[in-house]
C-alpha cells in the first residue's frame, strides 16, 4: 500500500513534522502558515488517495482564505496527536 492511501500513517508523518518544526524552534503561527502553504499545494497539485484526503480537498476548495488557514491549523493539531499516540 502506497503511503499516501494510509490516512492514519499519512497524519502521523505530518505530526512528526509538526514536532519537529517545534523541537527546531519554530512558532506555532509558523508551523501553521507553512501547513496552510502544504495545503495549498496539495489541494493545487495532488489526486486525493483516500476518502478523507478527498473530504479535506473539498473542504478546502469550499472555505476562503481564513477557513483554509482554520483547517490547516486543525490538520496540524490532529496530526501532531496522532504522531504522538504512535510514539
């Protein structure tokens, strides 16, 4: 199974991600305006592999700017979780 298709493995390596933009020193407002840029990208450029990554596209290509930024700093607050929980 490709990675991409692992929604929960896809969560935890964004949530390592997370952690480590932490762990380096970055702020929060930082990590979080780098996973609305991912976001952007992702939606821009990638086919969704599994449902919730189709449900998150959809999301993101209803909301504007603002709720775009919400969902991204949603996204890495669950993520960063799940990494945890698998740590």
């Amino acid at each position: 199974m490709e990675l991409g298709h692992n929604w929960h493995k896809w969560k935890e390596i964004l949530g390592d991600a997370v952690g480590l933009g932490e762990r380096v020193g970055m702020e929060e407002e930082t990590i979080n305006n780098a996973a609305f840029r991912l976001g952007d990208f992702f939606a821009n450029n990638m086919d969704p592999a599994n449902h919730e990554q189709r449900l998150m596209k959809e999301l993101w290509d209803e909301g504007n700017d603002e709720e775009r930024k919400t969902l991204a700093t949603l996204m890495t607050r669950v993520s960063h979780k799940a990494s945890y929980r698998n740590n």
